[in-house]
C-alpha cells in the first residue's frame, strides 16, 4: 500500500470545508431525528426490534450524510480520505482499537459503580442478545456498516475539513461533536475516546480506513461481549 504524508494537508490539496460541514449536519439530523421518531413509532412494543432498526439507522445516517457532502462539490473520494494506507498503519489501529475497547469497557464499569444510568442502550443490547440470526445482522450493522458510514462521514468529512485550523481544534472539536451526536448519556466519554483515537490516526494517515478499524474493533467487540454475557448474566 502507498504510504501517506503525516501532518496536515498540503495547502493544494482539494479537501472539504464548510458547505460540506453544514450539508453533512443537516442530512444526519434530519435523518437521524425523522427515521429514528419513525422507529420508535412503529417498533414500540418490540424492544430488539427498534435495537436493530436503530442500528440500521446507525449506518445509514452517517453513509447518508457522507453521500450528500461528497456529491455536493468535490466528489473526489481520496479528497474525503478514501485512500490506502500503508499495512504498518493498519496494524497500528489494531492495537489502538484494543486499547479503545478496554479504556471504554474499564470507564462503563466505573460508571456503573458509580451509579450511573446505563439503561440508554438496552436496545441495541436486546437486539445483540436475541439470538444467533439476530446477533449477526446487528454485527453486520454496528461492527460493519455504521463505523464506515460514521468514519466517513467525521472523520473523512468533519475532521478533515476542521484540520486546516490545526490538529488541537480538527481531532479535538470533531470529536466532541462526534460524541454529542451520541446523545448526553453514558456512550458520550466513550464516543468522545473513539473519536480522539480516530481522529489522530486519520490525521497522521489521511485515510479513513485506520479510523474505521479502531470504530469497528469497539463496535465488534463491545457486541460479541453483549451476545456472550447474556448467557451467563
């Protein structure tokens, strides 16, 4: 694989930039905010089912807004970080995706001690507990599909276009939006952690590919552990 340039863009680079930042805000909410009412609506006597629409939701919001920021202009995927990487990157975000999952799993448990509200997740929790069928369409959707779409859509896009402010304010500000949109509850700090580890390595990268690893490695791991304990919890 190619090896990439480390550091921020060079100033010729095409990149997006504020237009693709407010597109991109406004199809995810609206997305997120009219399927999700939707959802709920239809759903609301079946638990795993609105878990799994929900998950859907997931990856369809984020590959939805990204669709709309990358037609709108440029329309270039390695202006976006669609771009290969070099191995040793890869296998570096495997090891910061194990190590994002056990920061995250360590702090839910002290949330828990702390009493903190961890019921915010109970359906994406039913829905990866409800079965082998079920446990593997929300795999495909929470460890798959919805760190690509989101990846795509905060780092290739958000982080992307905050980096030409700096490192500080690109990773730092894109993640903290990137948490937020995960709703004020428990996921937030562990949003909040992903979206640093993912925004760092999209910035030494260019590419959104070790950003998706490092998304998808929490995503799969944190459902699997889900799937295993409700068998022995």
């Amino acid at each position: 694989m190619n090896n990439q340039s480390k550091g921020h863009n060079p100033t010729n680079e095409i990149r997006p930039g504020w237009l693709e930042i407010i597109v991109l805000g406004i199809v995810y909410f609206i997305v997120v905010v009219v399927v999700s009412r939707i959802i709920l609506h239809m759903f609301s006597s079946d638990i795993t089912l609105v878990g799994l629409s929900l998950s859907a939701l997931s990856a369809f919001a984020g590959l939805a807004a990204f669709a709309a920021a990358y037609l709108i202009r440029i329309r270039s995927g390695a202006a976006f970080g669609i771009r290969k990487t070099t191995w040793k990157w890869l296998l570096i975000s495997i090891g910061i995706g194990l190590a994002v999952f056990l920061l995250n799993r360590g702090l839910l448990i002290l949330l828990y001690i702390w009493g903190g509200d961890l019921n915010t997740q109970d359906a994406y929790q039913a829905a990866s507990s409800s079965g082998v069928l079920i446990f593997s369409i929300q795999l495909l959707f929470i460890g798959i599909l919805t760190p690509l779409g989101e990846e795509f859509a905060f780092r290739g896009v958000l982080t992307n276009a905050l980096l030409r402010y700096g490192p500080w304010i690109g990773i730092g500000v894109s993640s903290l939006i990137f948490a937020l949109a995960h709703g004020i509850n428990e996921i937030l700090p562990i949003a909040f952690i992903t979206g640093l580890a993912a925004g760092y390595l999209y910035y030494r990268t260019k590419s959104v590919w070790p950003a998706v690893i490092v998304h998808g490695m929490n995503n799969l791991l944190g459902t699997i552990v889900a799937f295993i304990s409700s068998y022995f919890i």
